[in-house]
C-alpha cells in the first residue's frame, strides 16, 4: 500500500515519524530510513527498492565469510558455508520482497555485531562493548528478531571463541553482556507495547 512517509524520501517529517510509528505493529526506524533512502535516491519506482535488498544480501554474504573465517579461522570451509547461505532458496523471500528489507538490514548488523564481539573476545573493552552494543541496538532498529543475539554471543563464547571451560566463566561471559542483554529486553518490552499499540 502506497506510504506517504516512507515514498516521500528523508525529510525531517518523515524521519520523525520514522522514530515515532509502531505502524507495522513493531518499532523500526532504521527500516524506515532505509527505505525513505531509496525514495530520496531513486524515486518511487520498486528498481532502486530491488536494488538495495540485492546489495545488502550481497554485502551479508560477504560478512558471513568474513565472520566465521574469523571465528573459527577455516578459509575453505567458511566460503563454501557463506556461498551456501547466499544461494540457499530461504534467502530469495528476503531479497525479492522489498518489504522485507528489515531482514537482510537486521543481519546486516547482526553480523556486523558479531565481528565487532569478536574483537572484543580478543581483547575485551569497554569501548568494544559499547560498538557491539551500538550494532545491537542498530540491529533491534531494523528488526526487532535480534533480541536473542546476546545469548547467541553466549553460544559463540563457547564454541569456536572457547571463552567458557567452567561454570564460573560461564557467569563471567553472561556477566559482561548485561547491557546487550538490558537492551535487548527493552526492545522486547517496547515491542510488546508497539503490538498492543496495534491491536494485536
């Protein structure tokens, strides 16, 4: 359905009221903005829309490589698993319907998140922190989904990071995610009421 906001390109009105609507029942501003974007670059037509999602799944297939050459150091392995991901037939909802934009943008950063959690595995920070963290919220902003990202983190701590040989470390690495995990749970809340917002 046609959407003044979203075709009439970034404005000022149009970017408040990206931050502001719950109109598809879940608050997603950088989905907005990507897609106001699009309308400001290539006008109304669905071409420039298409061409985006194929970029950004072009770009996730790339940082998946990237990510798990990263994280488990495997070249060959990593490539031959990202070509898979890329070409799988799962993907092609998400590339060809423009509305799912939220999908490929929220891995996007969702991958992003995990490079960046990389290097902080390595050598850990509070700086580090805050960019996954930064990614993480960017991420909620696009597609609400990544709440479960930090327990996902938790996973990867204990294989291929192997940061976890002991109930105590375990603590430990839950421990330093406390403000991915209070943000994700603010964006859950905040979803909740964007659904209760809209009826559902």
């Amino acid at each position: 359905a046609y959407n003044p906001p979203v075709l009439g390109g970034l404005t000022a009105a149009n970017v408040r009221w990206a931050f502001a609507t719950f109109h598809t029942g879940y608050s997603q501003p950088v989905t907005w903005l990507s897609f106001q974007l699009d309308a400001t670059l290539f006008g109304r037509g669905p071409a420039g829309f298409h061409l985006t999602n194929v970029a950004l799944h072009a770009a996730n297939a790339a940082l998946l490589y990237l990510t798990l050459r990263r994280l488990t150091g495997a070249t060959a392995r990593s490539l031959v698993a990202a070509a898979v991901w890329a070409a799988h037939p799962l993907r092609v909802e998400s590339v060809a319907w423009v509305t799912e934009r939220k999908d490929v943008l929220s891995g996007l950063f969702a991958l992003l998140a995990v490079l960046a959690y990389a290097r902080y595995a390595a050598a850990p920070s509070a700086a580090r922190m805050a960019a996954v963290a930064a990614l993480l919220v960017a991420g909620l902003a696009a597609k609400p989904m990544l709440v479960t990202l930090p327990c996902v983190l938790v996973l990867l701590d204990f294989w291929p990071l192997a940061r976890v040989r002991s109930a105590d470390d375990l603590l430990a690495r839950v421990g330093e995610k406390w403000p991915l995990f209070a943000v994700a749970v603010g964006w859950a809340l905040l979803t909740v009421f964007a659904q209760a917002a809209v009826g559902a």
